[in-house]
C-alpha cells in the first residue's frame, strides 16, 4: 500500500513540474501591450498610478492601460510599447 501511494505522489509531482514549466514558457511568449484594453479588462497596474489591479479601468483603449499578448502582436493589434505610452500620456 505505500508502495502504491509513494509511486502516485511521485508520478503527481513529476507531471506538476511539467506543467509549470509550461506556464513559465507561456509567460515568457507575452508583452505587455498599452492602449489596448478594454474597460474593466486590463491585466494590473496602469501607468498614471490611478489604479494598481486588474479590471480596473474606466475607459476603453487608455494609453496607460495594457494587455498581456503574444510577443509580437501588439503592434498589429493597434498597441504601444510602454515607453510609446509614457510620451503619449506627457502630451
């Protein structure tokens, strides 16, 4: 019976760690994408300091608000870079 129980624990934790390398892998493929973002959709903490969490942004498409996407689609989804915000938030 431990037998049985030792190789079920081992086998769980073998196939977490796969898993959370998986997250990792997925985590790294993203950026942060500003000006994107819907009301009440953003991923956390905006530029201007008015907000620090998710989902809560009051407008549509801030420029101080962002997304996580897939590197390399936020200039197609009509996005900025952070540094593309932070000038247009100075204007």
């Amino acid at each position: 019976m431990k037998t049985q129980t030792l190789v079920s624990s081992a086998l769980a934790a073998a196939l977490s760690l796969g898993l959370v390398a998986q997250a990792e892998a997925q985590d790294k493929a993203k950026e942060k994408c500003f000006g994107i973002a819907k009301a009440g959709q953003n991923d956390c903490a905006n530029l201007s300091g008015s907000h620090a969490c998710a989902g809560m942004s009051k407008v549509d498409n801030g420029p101080e608000e962002w997304k996580y996407v897939a590197k390399g689609s936020c200039k197609s989804a009509g996005g900025m870079t952070a540094d593309e915000a932070k000038a247009k938030l100075k204007k």
